[in-house]
C-alpha cells in the first residue's frame, strides 16, 4: 500500500516539476516579450532573417517550420516507443518493474532540467548550430568543435541503433515471407535500403521532411495508445495488481544491486537523448527565439507521460521470467498478447513499430546534416564551403546527407563484419551504441552549459526571450551536475570503450581546432557580412 502511494506521489510529482518549470519560463515569456499575434507571416520572416543576418549568415534555408513542426523534430528524434521498444526488456531484466516506475520518473527530471537548459541556450543563439554554436559563443573555437564532434559522434550511434533495429524487423519479416536464411549479408542489405530511403526523404528538402515528422509524433501517439488501451481492455483481468509496480524482480531471481538499479536509471534517460533536436530547425522556424525552446522542453515533457503509460501497462501484462531478457522482449510479449487475441492487429502494431524507428533515424539523420551544415559553413576552406553548400530546388544540404549516409552505411558494415547484429542472446551492439549516444551527447550538452556557468560567474548576460528568471542558475547547475555523472556512470557501468572513443574524439576535435589556417594551400575570402552579400546570397532562394 505503502509503495503503491510513494509511486503515485512520484508520478505527480515529477509531472509538477514539468509544469512548475513551465509556467517560470511561460511567465518570463509574457515579461519580456511582446504579443506577436498580430504580426504577419511575412513581417515575422523579415524579423528572423535580420536576427540571423545579424550574425553575419545568409537565409539559405527555407523558413516554413511551425511550432508543431519543430516540436515534431525534438519528439521524433528522442521517440519513446523506438526506445521502450528497445529497452523494455534489458531494463525488465535487470531491475524488473522498478526500472519503468520509479527510475524513468527520476531519469526524467533529470530531463527536464536538462531540456531547460538548453532551451535557454537555444533562445539566445537564433542559428541551426545547436550545441556548437552554444559553446562557440562563450567559450571559442576549441570548446565549440569537441561539442560539435561530441554531438556528430552521438547522431552518428543513434543513426545506427534506430535504423538497426527497424533493419531487424525488416530482416525477420522478410526472411519468414520470402523464405531465406538469415545472414550478415541479408541483413546488410535491409540496413542499406532503409538508409537509402531515409537519405532519399531528407534529399528531398522542405516540405516533405516536415510532413513526415508530423506524421511520425501522430503514428507514435497512435501506437501507445493502442497498445495501453488495447492491453488494458482486453487483459485487464488479468493484470498484476498494482503493487507489482514497484517490486524489484529482474529476470524472476529477485537478485537486484546498486549497480542494476543504475544501468536501468541511464537506460531510461536515454529515452531522452535527441530532444535537443529542433535546435537545428532554427533557420527554418518561424519565431524561433520562442518556438524552438518550446519545444526543446515540451518534448521530454510529453515523452515522459506517454512512455511511463505505455510502459507500465506493459509491466502490469508480465510476470516473472526466470531469466535474462534482451531487447526482443518487447515485441515478443506484444506479439503473445495481441497476437493471442488478433493476427491482424498485432502486424499493423508491428508496422507501427517499424515506422517510429525508421521515422527516428530520419530525423536524426536531417538534425545531423543540420549541424554538419552550420560546422562547415563556419569553415574557410575549400571543403567546408563544398559541403556547406545548399542547392536552390532543395534549400537542403544535399552533399552532407549523402556523406552521412555512406558514413552510416560503412559503420553498419564494420559492426556486421565484427559481430552479427543479433544472434540468440540479443543484439551484441546495444550496450556500445546506448554508452556512446549516452556519454558524447552528456558531454556535448555539458561543455556550453559549464561555459555559460563560467560566464554567469564573472558577468551579468542579458535573458533571452525564453528563460526561466530567478530559477535559471539553479537550473543550470543541477543540470551540468547530472550530465556529468552521467558521463561517469555510463563509463564506469554500460561501455568503458565508448569512454575512450568519446574522449579521443574530444582531443582530436580540440587538437585539430588549433592547427594554424596558414596550412591552407587556397585560402578562402571570410564569410560574408556586408549587407549587399547577404542579399546577393539570398536571392537564389525562395522564401515564402
């Protein structure tokens, strides 16, 4: 009875803090800003592209996104059916349903705080940079590339974790239909084609990414609720009672240690990881300074309720194992409940499935080519302007989409080479890919957050348009706080290699930050700042 209350008083707690943070920064909002209700579309285009201007980047990128837009990017990219998808069953192992009643609750304060954080950042940095132009703007070019390197590095194993597991469905699926064995080459194969596909979306600029963002957070919302209410109607007398929730039964040893409780506590906050995502969309978002930091915050917000529903429903519909589980279980547990009950709406929940995870990969793919993009456009080498480069009929860089897809592509194909993406006890890169996104996204967040904490101490900066006033300070410390010890436990619980890669990552980012630009055989005139070449510029694109 006792632990039933303790797990309510949470649930609503961790919801109050969202909202307390919330109604600070909507009340610093009103404060500071003035209604922009009135203002027309094109009167608000000319405001963020001066605000941009200003910085001295031209408006290459179309700005045609709305809040709902950018928020869809942040929700799609972090996707917390792709992740309970992944997780349940490694969490359900090792702390059983504690992991999904009380650590996703305190993994996602932890996400709260971090996302307001970093929504205070974004606001003040009207740029697509993200993480790198955050750290570029209080600590220099050295601190800006290893946030940058740090961040690639993070999209880079969310790439290949999201579109690995979509790949192994696919892969499954096709072998039972069409009768092949299953292989490193046929599996390939099925990661290539999703990429291809991913890649051919993002080409196509615009429109089209949007549409499918949309459509990726209402396919998600959609799944969880059928799931929840599907399992909750049909299996309700049956059900755990609710005690169940908050008992510690991994694997059904009823063995559980600091170090279990732990790993699950990181797992649930990966759940998180890519909420930063419409960051990126700055340069295509209608009123920015306020929409983009919305988003950045509201994402986990609403992540965190619909993953906690889903997942505790599907706590409630399992009992204990008696051994280890792996990240199959939870298709396997929805296949036995919805498939006992109907064939056809277990395969349009599998579908489901596919799509979040194949739709997470591409948006992450369009945020890494977002932040690739604003990097080699700060660059003044012959490369960096190659790369940066943003063809009209697309308003979208092409040559960094298809660079990051063969880079994807060769990753999935050294991994493979290695070591089968899955074999009969689960899948042998989960551990690796979850540590890097875990440890070089911490880091990359870390590095501007302590920057500006290193600012605040020495000089008062003026509040952007979305802050959250007296609370900012404290904020921010408990956020670079627990991004560090995030940092340390995943090193030290999940993945010591992905420490190592992270770190070398770090140095080598920092180290070639500092080479001289003498080196350049062909030096190229600096960016752009004169007002007549910013329009010059601006001329080969469309706007409105």
């Amino acid at each position: 009875m006792f632990n039933i209350l303790g797990g309510v008083l949470l649930f609503a707690a961790v919801c109050g803090i969202g909202l307390f943070l919330a109604v600070a920064a909507q009340r610093q909002a009103g404060k500071g800003t003035q209604s922009r209700s009135s203002v027309t579309p094109y009167l608000q285009y000319i405001q963020d592209k001066h605000a941009l201007n200003a910085l001295g980047y031209a408006q290459q990128l179309r700005r045609n996104w709305s809040g709902f837009g950018t928020f869809s990017a942040s929700f799609t990219s972090m996707s917390i059916l792709a992740g309970a998808a992944i997780y349940f069953g490694p969490v359900f192992s090792l702390t059983g349903a504690w992991g999904f009643s009380v650590a996703l609750p305190l993994a996602a304060v932890l996400a709260f705080l971090v996302g307001a954080a970093n929504a205070e950042l974004a606001s003040a940095n009207p740029t697509s940079g993200g993480c790198y132009h955050w750290a570029r703007a209080r600590g220099g070019k050295a601190w800006s590339w290893g946030a940058a390197w740090l961040r690639g590095l993070s999209d880079l194993g969310l790439f290949i974790l999201f579109t690995g597991f979509a790949a192994q469905l696919l892969h499954s699926s096709a072998a039972g239909y069409l009768g092949f064995s299953e292989g490193r080459i046929s599996f390939l194969l099925c990661a290539g084609l999703l990429l291809f596909t991913q890649a051919l979306v993002v080409l196509q600029g615009r429109t089209i990414v949007r549409v499918f963002m949309r459509l990726g957070v209402w396919v998600q919302v959609s799944i969880v609720m059928a799931i929840a209410g599907g399992l909750f109607l049909f299996i309700g007398p049956r059900l755990q009672p609710a005690e169940y929730l908050f008992s510690f039964d991994p694997g059904g040893t009823g063995e559980v240690g600091w170090g279990h409780m732990l790993v699950s506590l990181l797992f649930m906050f990966r759940l998180f990881i890519g909420s930063d995502a419409a960051a990126y969309t700055m340069e295509e978002a209608r009123q920015p300074q306020l929409h983009v930091p919305w988003s950045v915050y509201l994402a986990p917000v609403y992540g965190f309720i619909f993953g906690y529903v889903l997942m505790t429903i599907m706590v409630l519909t399992t009992s204990s194992t008696g051994g280890p589980l792996y990240n199959n279980f939870f298709m396997t547990l929805l296949s036995g409940r919805w498939g006992a009950w109907n064939d056809w709406a277990m395969s349009a929940i599998s579908a489901g499935m596919f799509a979040a995870l194949w739709g997470s990969g591409l948006s992450v793919l369009h945020t890494s080519s977002r932040l690739w993009f604003v990097f080699s456009r700060d660059r003044k080498s012959v490369a960096g302007r190659w790369f940066a480069k943003i063809p009209p009929h697309s308003q979208t860089p092409e040559r960094l989409i298809i660079l990051l897809t063969i880079g994807a592509f060769a990753a999935f194909a050294v991994l493979v080479a290695v070591q089968p993406w899955h074999h009969g006890e689960g899948n042998a890169w989960l551990w690796l890919l979850t540590g890097l996104t875990l440890i070089c996204t911490s880091a990359a967040f870390a590095i501007p957050i302590g920057l500006h904490l290193s600012r605040r101490l020495r000089w008062r900066e003026a509040a952007p348009p979305w802050h959250l006033g007296r609370l900012s300070l404290a904020v921010h410390w408990l956020s670079f706080a627990g991004l560090l010890l995030v940092v340390a436990a995943t090193a030290l619980y999940i993945s010591g290699i992905s420490a190592i890669i992270a770190a070398l990552t770090f140095l080598c980012a920092v180290v070639t930050a500092q080479l001289p630009s003498i080196r350049r055989r062909h030096p190229l005139p600096p960016q752009p700042v004169t007002r007549e070449e910013l329009l010059r510029i601006e001329q080969q694109y469309r706007h409105i």
